[in-house]
C-alpha cells in the first residue's frame, strides 16, 4: 500500500463527507487507504465514513487518535489529515510528487481558508508565509493541515506524544526532522474550514495561536487548559449541558451602543442560575458579556453611521447592505451549527437581526426582550413632524423581531399595548451596580454622547461655563470646565451618582438609570433617531427634564434653573418596580413556550 489517508474525528457528519468525496474525486493512480479513527461520536460520522468504504477504528484525543490509525494502517507514507479540511484538484498526486523529489521526511501543506472575508484569506496568507519563512530554522506545525511523513519515521519517534493536549503535531514534526527534513510544500494547497475562527472569534483565536507559537519557539510546552482551547473531542461538555435537567436557552442581542449589553448582562445572569444558556452577540455588546459570561459567541451586527449628530440614513443603509451577505452567511452558519449541538428550547432575543431569522429557518420559539418594540406594539402620541422617522423605525423594529411567541418590553413610561395578549411593559431593568447607588447633589452636569461628531455642544458648554463630565468621544484630558473620560464603569457609576443632571441624546439605558437616580434629564437626540426622540418627548411630557431638538445658552440655562421642578416631580411620580417583575415574567414565557423534545 503506498499512502494511508488518517482522520481523527469526532460527530463530524457535517464536515467529513466533503473531504470524504475530495479524496474520491482524486485522479491518484498508486494505491491508498483511509481510516477514520473516530471518538466515539453520536451523530452520523461513523456510518458516512463507512458509506465511502473508509475503515473505522476507535480514536480519542487528536493524538491518540492519529496513533490508532497509524496502527492500523498499512502504507508506505501517512498522510494525516483534520476532518474540516477538503483537498484540492489533484492534491494527493501533488503532494506525494513534491515529498519525493525533496526527499523528506515529513511536510505540511499550506492552506487556503474555506471564506469569502478579506480578513480570513489575509491572514491565513501570513500564516503560510510565516510556516515557510521559518520551515529551516524552526520545523512547525498548523493545525495538522496535511502532514505528511514515511511510516518508518512515524514508528522511530513512537507516533504523536500523546501526553501532550496541544502542540502535539508540532512535537511530532519537529522528531521527526531532527532525524530527517522537513518542508513546507509548495504546490499543494488544502481548503480549510474557518468554523474555530466563527465559534471562538478571530481576535481570540489570533490570540491562542501568537502565544502557543512564542511558547514553542522558546522551547516551552503549554496545555490546552492554559490556553482555553476545546478540542471538541469530549463530550463530557454537551452531555452535562442535556442531563441536567435544565432547560437550554439561546440569547441572542444587539451590537449597538450599550443599552442592549447591560441589559441583556442582568437578564442572562438570572438566567444561568435556571438555565443553560448560550449568548450570541455583535461588537461592543460581545466585549461586554463576553466578560461575564462563559459562552459567548461573536457574530457580525449592524450598526448606524452618525454624521454631525444626525443619522446617516443613506451611509446606514450603504454600510448594511455592504456586510449583510458575508454576516448572513457567516451568523447563519454558525448560529445553526451551535443550535445543532446544544438544541436549545427557546430563543430569547434582545432586538438581535440574526436570532429573529435562525428561529423561523429551525422552528425555534422566539421571546423578545427590549425596549425597541414600544415602536410596533404601543399606541403612540408622537407630532406629524416625526412621522417620516417613525415609520422608518417601525420598518426596522418589525424586521429585527417577527412574529415572536411573546413581546416583554421595558420603559420608562407607559402607552396603551395595541395586543395586551402579545405584548406586556415592565418597568426598565437596571444592573446591580445602579440599584447599589446612593445618590448625591454635586456640582457637575454628566454629559452623554452616542457619537463623537456633536462638536457643537462642546463649545456651547465651553461658553456656558457649568462644570461637566462628559463620556462619549473616548479621550481623557481636560478642556476648562469641560472634564473627558474615557469610558470605566467604577467612575461612570460615581460621576451618574454625585451630578445634578444628565445632558444627553435619548438613549434609554442612561435615562432610566438617571430617572431611578432621581437626575432630572436634558434630551437633545440624535436627528432622525426616532427611538431617542420618542424617550425625549416622553421625558419632557412626563415633567422629568426637557427635551430639544438643537440647544443654545439660553434653554440651557432655562433648564438648570428649573432643577428643583424636574426633581420634585420625579420624587412624586417615578416609582420604577424593579427587575423582579420581567425576569419572573420571563421565566414564565419560557416554560410555556419552550419546546418538549428531551
């Protein structure tokens, strides 16, 4: 037999059958065998492998699992290959073609990320120029993406060190070519899944790989507990998450600002002590839960484009669209990958795009939880001059949130329901660290900025001469009577506490947090951000504070004169009810709704 073909695997039903075919599609003339060293998978992986005449024998660990096929294998050259991996046209002939005319003793393949985004071909690019650029000086492994070495070099070193739970191929690569050579092939190129990269993130990743690599090349070992790298192949991680009893609940939320995030941070905190819950988030929203919970996986989100504190309708629409195809693809693709492993009863989303989707393409039942659904589910009294913003705002808010099994919308204010069977308002949900507070009278006005472009205000308040602290533009310095911060939780929650006033735009997270502070509120929202001018007229019709369109000295000043009104009415009136209230309403509307299929 001259090559035997090795693949460790484990429930790999999805990926296998194309390399699988690859393999057959292969125009190789000498003869070769594949086996399929499987650990214990519980999906399809065994009974496809044998569907393409493959022999199956017992794996384990990516190392242990490579030894046993090895073991079991009958050719002159091994050639060990992941099961996420295709190869292309002619690969085998190719590959077999090169290690021969260089006499070697072992090589790896380069790769090309199966992936349409710029950032993936880029950056496996580097890798495989990295892989060559050192191949003389420091025989590395990538992944084990296609190694490729004679069975007697294999049986010298005694196979892969299978003490070792990571860096296992680059310990093996690099006994192997102190006895022999190596190399990096140059013509034959292998097709690599990109799912660790959508399933970790590819900062994270970037991040494991950097430092296994100046890890090795220093000599050192490192685990894969001290990197946090899963191998997937246990399924001591699934198993307990589907025989605990508990219920499993995908929660899913919106990139954009911080509203979303530190909501959806103390909703899924009550949520984990019932619950197994997996998190999808997007940009600033990732960072934050990320922090605070296990597991978090990023996908991409939209995001609005300001420009001189207005929205940018058509740059909005513009930079959307431009992502939309390669998030589509890629949410998706991800998203229904961990639906298949953690089959979850229910979907929880906080105004998330991609969850609204993934539920109606699984038939998953969907639970909303936001503040954006005020907009489709509440009779309004909004002044015609806004109509042309509402409506647009309506648009987006029934396309993020479809036909969900039920509506739980947090404000700060009330409207009659349009479907009190669909839809129920709670009072807004506050993080631990605010209902911790105790408020004070200091002499600064705390100012919020949802974009940096609103370069106006600055030299308003510069005139004016109050003392502010303002957050937003992501500088520390100070400017007279003007103090930047940058943004830090510890200081934000003492400078929210101790000001006598918000200046803002209409966000609502901040303004309920000021409201249950008792900080009367000065709204100028972003122009043509609907959701922050309906929180404005709702702030200044309720008497909490005032609401403008554009902001000069004069009605600057009218509103600090008329402090002790705002915060009298405030004191009489706002009687927030607490978080207890949705989250006990919550866990109901998931027991109902939740799927029965364990």
């Amino acid at each position: 037999m001259k090559l035997s073909i090795i693949i460790p695997t484990h429930n790999e039903e999805e990926y296998l059958p194309k390399l699988l075919e690859s393999i057959k599609n292969q125009n190789f003339q000498d003869d070769y065998e594949v086996i399929v060293a499987d650990a214990s998978s519980t999906d399809r992986t065994r009974e496809i492998a044998e569907s393409y005449n493959s022999r199956v024998v017992e794996g384990g660990l990516p190392a242990l699992g490579r030894n046993r096929g090895a073991e079991a294998s009958s050719g002159e050259y091994l050639l060990f290959l992941d099961s996420d991996v295709i190869l292309t046209e002619g690969y085998l002939e190719s590959a077999l073609e090169e290690f021969m005319e260089n006499d070697l003793g072992i090589a790896i393949t380069q790769m090309i990320p199966l992936s349409d985004s710029r950032i993936d071909k880029i950056s496996h690019d580097f890798a495989n120029f990295f892989m060559r650029s050192v191949e003389s000086i420091k025989p590395h492994g990538a992944g084990c993406y296609g190694i490729l070495t004679r069975r007697e070099l294999h049986d010298a070193v005694g196979g892969f060190d299978e003490a070792i739970d990571f860096g296992e191929d680059t310990d093996y690569i690099e006994k192997i070519a102190k006895i022999s050579s190596f190399k990096v092939l140059r013509r034959p190129k292998l097709l690599v899944s990109i799912r660790r990269l959508e399933k970790e993130g590819r900062k994270a990743i970037a991040f494991k790989y950097a430092k296994s690599t100046i890890y090795q090349f220093s000599g050192r070992k490192i685990t894969a507990e001290e990197l946090d790298y899963d191998f997937d192949y246990s399924n001591e991680k699934v198993l307990t998450e589907r025989t605990t009893g508990k219920k499993r609940i995908i929660y899913s939320l919106c990139g954009e600002g911080m509203g979303h995030a530190i909501r959806s941070g103390v909703v899924i905190k009550h949520l984990s002590k019932k619950y197994d819950v997996v998190v999808f988030a997007s940009d600033r929203a990732y960072q934050y839960i990320s922090k605070k919970h296990d597991k978090v996986y990023e996908i991409g989100g939209f995001n609005t484009v300001y420009e001189d504190n207005k929205v940018s309708n058509s740059k909005t629409f513009v930079k959307g669209m431009k992502g939309l195809p390669s998030d589509l693809k890629n949410n998706l693709r991800l998203m229904n990958g961990v639906v298949k492993e953690f089959k979850p009863h229910v979907i929880v989303s906080d105004f998330e795009f991609y969850a609204n989707l993934l539920s109606k393409i699984v038939k998953i039942p969907l639970i909303s939880l936001d503040n954006i659904s005020v907009l489709t589910q509440c009779e309004l009294d909004v002044p015609k001059k806004y109509r042309s913003d509402r409506l647009k705002a309506e648009g987006v808010a029934y396309s993020f949130i479809t036909l969900p099994k039920k509506y739980l919308i947090t404000s700060f204010f009330r409207a009659p329901l349009k479907n009190p069977e669909k839809a129920v308002m709670f009072s807004p949900i506050l993080r631990e660290e605010i209902l911790n507070l105790k408020p004070e009278m200091g002499k600064h006005i705390l100012v919020y900025q949802t974009s940096t472009s609103n370069l106006k205000l600055l030299e308003l308040l510069k005139r004016v001469g109050v003392t502010c602290i303002v957050y937003g533009f992501n500088e520390d310095k100070k400017d007279g009577n003007l103090q930047f911060k940058k943004f830090n939780e510890d200081e934000f929650y003492t400078d929210l506490a101790s000001c006598r006033a918000i200046l803002t735009n209409g966000g609502f997270t901040l303004i309920t947090e000021a409201l249950y502070l008792k900080k009367p509120v000065l709204s100028v929202p972003v122009k043509k951000q609907f959701e922050q001018i309906l929180n404005a007229l709702y702030i200044e019709r309720l008497g909490y504070g005032e609401f403008h369109e554009e902001l000069d000295r004069e009605l600057l000043m009218n509103f600090l004169e008329n402090l002790d009104k705002y915060r009298k009415e405030l004191e009489e009136s706002y009687k927030p009810a607490g978080n207890q209230e949705i989250l006990e309403e919550l866990e109901r509307t998931i027991e109902k709704y939740a799927l029965d299929f364990d």
